[in-house]
C-alpha cells in the first residue's frame, strides 16, 4: 500500500456522541436521574430508547445499555431516569458520574412507545413500572400528547414509596412547564400505586384494573378500557408487559407498531 492510500483511509465515524454530564440527582440508593448535553443533529421521537454507556476500563470496550430518553423531543438537553444496579456492568459505574463527566450517547433513537404507533382517541393512559417511567416524562412533556388527546393519565407502579420518583414533577413542577403547563392542568392525570408499602394507593395495576378501581379512582365511565377510545402505552418488566398486554387485548384493544397504529403499544424498561 502506499503511503497516500494509508493517508486517504477513510476515518471510520465513531457510533456515538460524545457528551457531557450537566447534572445529577439522586432519588434512592436504587434509582438515580441524570441530565446530558444534546448534540445539535440528535433527533427522536419522543418515547423513543437510545444506547448510552461509558467507555471501557483499563481500554476495554465501551460498555452500553438501552435507556428510554426522559425528556422530549423539544428539550435542549436530555434527560434519563436510571437504576442502580450494585454488580450491573453500566450501573455500578454510571451511578458515580458526575457533572463534567462524559458519557457516550447512541445516535440512532428508536422504539415503539411513540404517539404515531398509536391510532387516535380520547384519552391516553401511559402505564409505567419502577425506571418504566421514563418514556412517560418524554411523551406527557410533548405538546403532541395535549393535541391528540382530551386526557393524559401517567400511571406509575413501584414497590415502595419513595420510588415514586417524579411525584412532586407530576403534581405540582409540571404545571408551570412554559410549553405545556396550562395543558396539564387541564389534562394530566398522575396515578401512583404502590405494592409493598401501605400508601394512599396500594397494589399491581392488573388487580386495580381487573377490580375496576382504576376507572372508579379516574372517575371514568365503565369498568375496563373502550377500544373505540382508550390508547395505552406501557413500559416495565417482561411478566408486566406480558400480563398487562393479555388484558388489555381481553378489553379488546389491538397492539400497534410504528408501521401499523393501534390501540396499545409496549417496550420492555429491562431485560430480566
Ligand atoms: C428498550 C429498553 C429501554 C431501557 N430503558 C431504561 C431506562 O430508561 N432506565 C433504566 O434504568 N434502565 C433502562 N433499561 C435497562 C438498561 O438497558 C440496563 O439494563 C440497566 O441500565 C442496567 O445496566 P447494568 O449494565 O448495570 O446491568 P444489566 O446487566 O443490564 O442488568 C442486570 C440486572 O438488573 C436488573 N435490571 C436492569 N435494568 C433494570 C431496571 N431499569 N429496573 C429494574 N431492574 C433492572 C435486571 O434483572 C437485569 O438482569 C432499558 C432496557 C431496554 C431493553
């Protein structure tokens, strides 16, 4: 080869982006929000997961994790909602960043908990276990949501009270949002429930569903979802998904795709 071929190699693009951390907040042992620099040509969907990590130790490669993006599409920096893991391979790490630090951000966001795989209707439930939250502070921040539907219901799940990180955001900080505030004043409902703890609200979203509570507490007509007017995003653990998916198909709603809009759409918050 000669020594203008070598020059002339093509530099392969790196995969990621480069950014700087700009905050980072602390919700429990378990659970953690950091805030990142957005790179001007990053766009998503709001929903939308995107790969994040942290470069490898001692030279190794870069280790990586899917993460919903917590804040929407409009917001100069992104948002992520995290878990610790003790031994997790990112989270044992990413747990200790600080602002200054770099983190590495993917640049092809995707998924399927966006508003365009869902068909129209009247009221959007956006039903989240533990970091299956995070999608919902993207979607219920996006101007979108306000348009398309009378009614925003962000259902978080967890197992103890202070995971319901976000409460304060949901029922007071959110109102005074410039772009959506007076919209979710109107339109957003917050419904919290927790399993392990006593709380105003107690127990799995499937019970509170099957017992007809949810709608009762919702003030809403009926027992169960109406096909015609419901659209239902959900995002947590596989056997959340799975149960929660089986009966919302036995209310009658169809699941949809970015290809084909339907009545619900799903994503797994972790594999586990
Ligand atoms: C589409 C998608 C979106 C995701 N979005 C998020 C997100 O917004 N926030 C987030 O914290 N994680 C999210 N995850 C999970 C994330 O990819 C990692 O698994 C997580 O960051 C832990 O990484 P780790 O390397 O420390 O441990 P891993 O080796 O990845 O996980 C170790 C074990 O920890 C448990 N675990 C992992 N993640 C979670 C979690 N979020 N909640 C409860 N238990 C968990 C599981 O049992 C898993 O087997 C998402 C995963 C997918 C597939």
């Amino acid at each position: 080869m000669t020594s203008a071929a070598v020059q002339d190699a093509p530099v392969k693009a790196s995969p990621f982006f480069e950014e700087k951390v700009l905050w980072v907040k602390h919700w429990t042992d378990r659970l953690f929000s950091f805030g990142l620099s957005r790179p001007e040509s990053f766009r998503f969907r709001s929903g939308e997961f995107v790969m994040i990590g942290l470069p490898g130790e001692d030279g190794g490669k870069p280790v990586l994790r899917a993460y919903s993006i917590a804040s929407p599409s409009w917001a100069e920096e992104l948002e992520f909602f995290s878990i610790k893991v003790e031994d997790g391979p990112l989270t044992s790490r990413l747990q200790k960043i600080q602002p200054g630090d770099t983190v590495l951000l993917g640049k092809k966001p995707t998924g399927t908990l966006v508003l365009d795989a869902l068909k129209g209707g009247k009221r959007l439930f956006l039903i989240g276990t533990g970091t299956g939250l995070a999608p919902w502070l993207s979607v219920a921040r996006d101007p979108e949501a306000f348009s398309r539907f009378e009614k925003v219901i962000v259902c978080h799940g967890v197992r103890e009270v202070d995971e319901l990180a976000y409460r304060d955001f949901y029922t007071a900080d959110i109102h005074d949002d410039p772009l959506v505030g007076d919209e979710a004043k109107a339109q957003l409902s917050y419904y919290p429930t927790v399993t392990r703890q006593p709380f105003e609200r107690q127990g799995r979203f499937t019970d509170l569903i099957n017992s007809g509570r949810l709608f009762r507490d919702l003030g809403l007509d009926g027992e169960k979802f109406n096909a015609d007017e419901d659209r239902i995003m959900l995002c947590g653990s596989m056997d959340f998904i799975k149960d929660m998916g089986a009966l919302i198909e036995s209310h009658g709603l169809i699941e949809g795709s970015n290809a084909e809009p339907g009545d619900y759409v799903l994503e797994r918050a972790f594999v586990g």
